[in-house]
C-alpha cells in the first residue's frame, strides 16, 4: 500500500477527483487544498492548508500575488504533512505547491512525484519572474508526468521533457450518473445547455446572441446556464434564459438529462486555449449531442460527436444549433456517438485504473 497525497490547493474539485476514488482501495490516498478550494465534497480524506489564494478578493489579486511568491498557489505546511509520501501527486509545472513538493524530494522528505498536466500551450505562463526556473526545475525533476491530452503532451514535449516520462491520462467521469435519462419525454420546449465559468473566453456572449436569433423563430427553445462569473450580471432577467450559479456536483447530471443539446463555444486567446473542458465529457456520457469549436484539445475531446464551428461567430453556431434543432434524426444519432465515446473513452473507473498501473510502475 503506498502513501498518496493528491494536492490541488485551490482547484480541489470532484470533478476531477472522482477519477481517484477506486485507488483508495489500494493506496492511503490523501487530497490537499487550500482553505477555500472550488469545491471540498469529495469522498477522500482532506487536509486544508493555507495559501495565498485564501486572501479576501481584491482588485488585481492574482497579479500581485504571482509577483509576490512567483506563483500564489503556495500551501503553508504542506512540507510537515507531505512527509514520508511515497507519491505526492500535483498539477502542472508552475504552481507553487508543485515547486514545493519538487524541493520536499529533494531534501529527502517524500519518494516521487507525479504532476498532471493541461496547458496546451508551450512556454506559456513563462512571463514572471521565476516562472521559466519553476517549469524547468518540475520538468527536470517530476517523476512522471500525466498529460491529460495529447497536446498537452505535446506542449511538454517542445518544452524539452522526455517522451518517456509521459503518459497521456485523459480526465473521466462517473457514466452511471452521467447517463441519458431512461424513457422519452414529450415536451413543448427545446433545452440547450451550458456548464461553464460565464467570462469571454468561453464563448458566452457567442451564444447567447445566436440564442436570441433563434428564439425569435423558434419561441419555445430554452438557454440553461450553469455557472459563475461576470457576464452573469449581464445574463440576468431575460426570457427563456435560466442562470443558475451554482449547482452541487452531486446533483449537475440532472441538469444535464433535462437538456436536449449541450453548447460549448470556446474562444482562444494570447494565453489560453480549452485545455479539456470536463463538461464536455458530462455531456458526452450524458448522451448529448455537442455544439461547439474547435479551439484547443475539445476535437480531441468530442471527436465525431461535437458540430464545430468558427471562433467568434454567432453565425456558425446559429446554423449548427439550428442543424440539431430542427433534425431530430441527427440528434439521436449523434447522441448515440456521444454516449459511446464517453463509454470508450472516459469512464473513470477505467481511467482510475490506468493511474494505478502508473503509480506502481513509477514506485518500482
């Protein structure tokens, strides 16, 4: 049985912890985080730690803070209850518990360390002082690195890592919750879905104005939003649009068998790309066809059972919705693909599995 601890800090989340509940059978598995991580309801043993994160919002947080302590993600105790690990398992090559478990191995205080990783983008987050020597530093001295897309493999790859210290671990669900809803339903209204942070980047905006074009043809079509974030201010009071904020983990697949399709349309940046997007993979094991771009690793993602259209326009997306819409034939076909994608590709007891297999082979 060896001694694991999962540190996330501030992004502690089920969504991804889920896939890591099947190893406690095997392992002391452990999860850290900060104070006030993304979400605490998981089923592993939590120690919180503070960090910087922890810090009441002010303007400018996290810029000051990662010129402060070059990356805020920094866990105050975290060498004390880290010590004698055989595994301490963190994420990317930057965050500051990552760089602080580095140098606990290095002292001697804990065995290996694993890092996951999602940033597609090579050399990206290099722009601080200190940033360039912490991704050096983690891809010199992290034991095995989990790449949870092949381009972000890649983005490892040109940043000078060894093929052979990665493996690429897509990030599962749990597809006995996340399921299409048993029977048929007849309803008067049509239901499109969004599960996102409501901010630019995600393509909020994109939707909600091909949302409007739409509706003034088809009255009964709905907009469901899940999610947090600035544009929610501007999303508030309108007709057919239902905001929710926050939904518990434990409850967001219902959500999701209400739904009829799911949209996603993701715009890049200098800076960022979708690096995976886990609501995706809810939708696709929720057995629902996908409107969406293709920004980032979500082709990797959605392969055959996402509609893809152009950054930025309404246009394309209008169209593409209106494809599903209006072709009940298209979109049970291409829910069936969705389910037996997820089915294939990103059950999370399979993908537990292949975690498990990885950490006995880094602990030989």
């Amino acid at each position: 049985m060896k001694k694991v601890f999962i540190v996330r800090g501030a992004f502690l989340n089920p969504f991804e912890l889920q896939n890591y509940y099947l190893l406690a059978k095997k392992n002391e598995v452990i999860a850290i985080s900060s104070k006030h991580p993304i979400s605490d309801k998981i089923q592993l043993p939590l120690k919180k730690l503070w960090s910087p994160t922890d810090l009441p919002n002010f303007p400018f947080k996290f810029p000051i803070l990662n010129r402060l302590f070059t990356d805020a993600h920094r866990l105050y105790g975290l060498d004390k209850v880290i010590k004698g690990a055989d595994i301490v398992h963190v994420a990317e090559t930057y965050f500051g518990y990552t760089h602080q478990a580095i140098m606990a191995k290095r002292r001697g205080v804990v065995k290996r360390v694993i890092s996951t990783v999602w940033e597609i983008i090579p050399h990206n987050n290099e722009s601080l002082r200190g940033r360039k020597q912490y991704k050096k530093l983690a891809q010199e001295s992290v034991d095995h690195f989990i790449a949870v897309t092949e381009m972000a493999k890649e983005a490892l790859l040109q940043e000078g890592v060894s093929e052979t210290k990665i493996s690429v671990i897509p990030v599962g669900v749990d597809i006995k919750r996340f399921s299409p809803e048993p029977g048929l339903r007849k309803k008067r209204t049509f239901n499109i879905l969004c599960v996102a942070r409501l901010v630019p980047e995600k393509g909020i905006e994109d939707l909600v104005t091909a949302f409007f074009k739409i509706k003034e043809k088809y009255p009964q079509v709905h907009l469901t939003l899940i999610g947090n974030g600035p544009l929610g201010h501007d999303l508030a009071g309108f007709k057919n649009i239902h905001l929710k904020k926050k939904v518990p983990y434990g409850q967001i697949h219902t959500e999701y068998q209400k739904a009829d399709l799911f949209c996603l349309p993701s715009r890049s940046t200098s800076t960022w790309q979708e690096q995976f997007g886990v609501s995706l993979v809810e939708a696709l094991a929720s057995g629902l066809p996908i409107v969406t771009t293709s920004t980032g690793a979500i082709l990797e993602v959605c392969g055959e059972a996402a509609l893809y259209g152009r950054e930025r326009s309404p246009e394309t997306l209008q169209t593409n919705l209106e494809k599903l819409i209006y072709n009940e034939v298209l979109r049970q076909k291409m829910a069936q693909i969705a389910r037996a994608r997820a089915l294939a590709k990103f059950d999370h007891l399979k993908i537990a599995k292949q975690i498990q297999t990885l950490y006995q082979k880094v602990c030989r």
